[in-house]
C-alpha cells in the first residue's frame, strides 16, 4: 500500500514545507521587496485565508472530471504560485501568489486524504490517511530548517525554489502513477452539507482548537524556552518537537486500523495537555525534550483521527469533511500565533503563553470527547442520512443536524 501512496506522500511534503516555511526567512523578504516584515507577514494570512475557501469549495468541482486530474490541476496550481513567489518584483505580487498556492493546497490536501483512503482495503484506511499527515509533518520538520539553511546562505527565493522543486517532484510521481488512482464519489450535495452533522461540526472546532493550542504555541517554542532559562536548548526543542510529530503521525495509522480511533480522540488531547503542564512545572533540559516531542507526536497525530472519527463510515463524505477540519487547523494556528503575538505585545511573559494554551487545548479535549463517547457509538456503521436520503445532485434534506 505504501508504494502506490508515496506520489500523494510527496506532495504532501511540499504542503508541508510551504506552510511555515516563511516564517523562518521573512526578514529577508522583506528586505528584499523594500517593505516591512508586518506586511510581508501578510502572505501567511493570504495563504491560510486561501487554503481554508479553496478546499471545502473546489475539491468536489474538481474530481468530477478525474481524481487524478483533480490532484493534477491543484498541485499545478500550488507549484505555480510558489514560482511566482520566488520571482516576486514587489509586495502585490507576491501576496497574490500567496493566495494562489494556498488555494492550490486546499484543494490538494482535501482531495489527497480522500485518494489515500480510497486506495486502501478497509483495515488500512487509518494507515493510508496517516500517511498524508506524515507528508506534512515529514515537510514542516525536515524542510523548514533545511529551507531556512538555503536562505541564510543563498537567499529566500531559493529557499521557495525549494519547496517548488519538491512539488515538480510530486507533480512527475502523480503523473506517472495516474492509472493507479481510482475515482472518488461524486459529494452528495454542496460541500457544506456535511456540516449539518453534529459530528462533523464539533470535529471541525475541534480541529481548530488543537491547531490553536499546538500549532500555534509552537510559534513561540523558542521565547518560552529562553524565558526559563533554556536558551542553548532551544534547537534541541524543535528538533524534538519535529521527531516527536514525525513518529506520531507515522505510527499513529496501525493503532487506527487495530482499535479504532475512540480511544485516540481521548488520549491525544490528554498527552498534549500533559506535556504543557510539563513545561508549566518543570525547567528541567530532559523534562522539557521529553514534553516537545511528546506534544509533536499528539498534535500531529490527532490530525488523522480525527479524519478516521469523522469520515470512516461515511467515506462518500471523506473529501468535503477532510477539507473543512483541515482548514479549520490551519486557521486555528494562524489565530493562535496571532493571540500569542497580541499577548506578548500586551506584555505578557512568554511562559504565560502555556497556561493560555491549556484553555483550548482543555477544550478540545472536552470535544473530541464527547466525539468518541457519545457520536461514534450512536453512530455505528450508518451513513450520513444527508447522503442517504438524497442523490448527488440533490439538495440535502432530513434533520437540521445528525450525529
């Protein structure tokens, strides 16, 4: 199985290097483009903006012609818009083409987790759809510093040359391997009919929550480890962190497809609040290296069990639903570095920053929960009566909301 998914693995590498790649070499951008790193900074806005409306409104548009197309069209997409940034002459150019990678990657990511999913017999769909998020954690751990090393000694636009080579890299993999992806159902109906599912919604807050509370606290990984005195620690710590979500999101698909993810969605959010009280109590070097990576390897690896809770006896369902809880981690991050940024430019110390990440990391704890108790049990093994009781031309009809 994993053969035939690597294509969609690389691509998700180059997902993974273009989303926090920019924050390593924004000054230089800056400087570059005769402007500020506050309005350099608004290309990460652009991108997330982009990614969270691409994906849930254009991945079923798409596929209705080919998946593979569908996979084509979007990675064609976000390479281009990473070699536009690349050649940027000036600030507007490069915050558009900001927008079109990012419209690229939503649609590439919803459409590549369905494809994994699709690909795999029923007891390795938990595997297939962890391989993706390897993709990107694969692509934030490794290429991020390897990119922000070629910016330091060539200059960023290389370092975006970077992640546009890894995309061609994907690009000639789905090529020649396009005979081998097999088509994904037609969405039953527009793409927000799946938020008419009690289930889906709170995944969906849940989502961004853990990316809020994980992905953006660890904007501030490094001031909070100065803060307590941790300083000659700080590239240990990321490096931790990164293995950490590298194991977790490669291990986390076999413990999927043996138990299911019910437990998971209770365990995970658990380990990530333990490892912030961690660093909360303790300010010893090992304490804090053990907590990095164990918080890497539940952020990430909540990411696709959360897709398995969600989509797993509704797979007609698994692209629209993949794409909003994806756009809701991305936004989630961008909002929880922007709470951070305010905090800290309100006077905060940095080492309050985890005590305001337990809040919504506490609170997705209480959703996924509540997903793993309560809705898969209801569940079962039923269809989505939205899906059910209409074609997939038809307008969605039944309860304002399903489990």
């Amino acid at each position: 199985m994993i053969r035939r998914l690597w294509p969609l693995v690389a691509a998700a590498v180059a997902l993974g290097v273009d989303a926090y790649v920019l924050a390593g070499v924004l000054p230089s951008i800056a400087d570059s483009l005769a402007t500020t790193v506050a309005a350099v900074g608004l290309g990460v806005t652009a991108f997330t903006a982009a990614y969270a409306l691409a994906g849930p409104l254009l991945s079923g548009t798409l596929i209705r012609g080919s998946t593979a197309g569908a996979l084509l069209i979007a990675l064609g997409v976000f390479n281009l818009g990473n070699l536009v940034t690349a050649l940027s002459p000036g600030l507007e150019v490069f915050l558009a083409s900001r927008v079109v990678a990012g419209a690229g990657a939503g649609v590439l990511t919803a459409v590549a987790t369905a494809t994994a999913a699709a690909m795999a017999a029923d007891g390795e769909r938990g595997r297939a759809m962890a391989m993706v998020t390897f993709g990107l954690s694969t692509g934030t751990v490794a290429g991020v510093p390897i990119g922000m090393l070629i910016g330091d000694r060539l200059n960023w636009r290389w370092t975006m040359g970077l992640v546009v080579a890894v995309g061609l890299l994907g690009m000639a993999a789905l090529a020649a391997r396009v005979r081998t992806i097999p088509p994904l159902p037609a969405p039953c109906g527009p793409a927000f009919a799946v938020l008419r599912s009690s289930r889906s919604l709170v995944g969906i807050a849940a989502a961004f929550l853990l990316g809020a509370a994980s992905l953006g606290l660890y904007t501030y990984l490094l001031p909070m480890a100065e803060a307590r005195g941790l300083r000659d620690w700080g590239f240990a710590l990321v490096w931790a962190w990164g293995i950490g979500g590298v194991a977790g999101s490669a291990l986390v698909g076999r413990a999927l497809d043996a138990f299911g993810p019910r437990a998971l969605l209770i365990a995970l959010p658990a380990v990530l609040l333990g490892a912030f009280a961690a660093f909360w109590a303790f300010t010893a070097p090992a304490v804090w290296l053990a907590a990095a990576a164990l918080w890497g390897a539940a952020g990430w690896a909540s990411v696709p069990t959360l897709q398995q809770a969600l989509t797993g006896d509704r797979p007609e369902e698994a692209m629209p639903i993949v794409a909003f809880q994806m756009a809701a981690m991305y936004l989630g991050s961008a909002a929880g570095a922007a709470a951070g940024s305010s905090l800290l430019a309100h006077g905060a110390d940095p080492r309050e920053l985890l005590a305001w990440a337990l809040l919504p990391a506490s609170l997705a704890l209480l959703l996924t929960g509540w997903i793993g108790t309560v809705a898969l049990r209801a569940r079962g093994g039923v269809t989505d009566p939205a899906c059910e009781a209409t074609g997939p031309s038809q307008p969605p009809k039944g309860p304002l909301l399903s489990p």
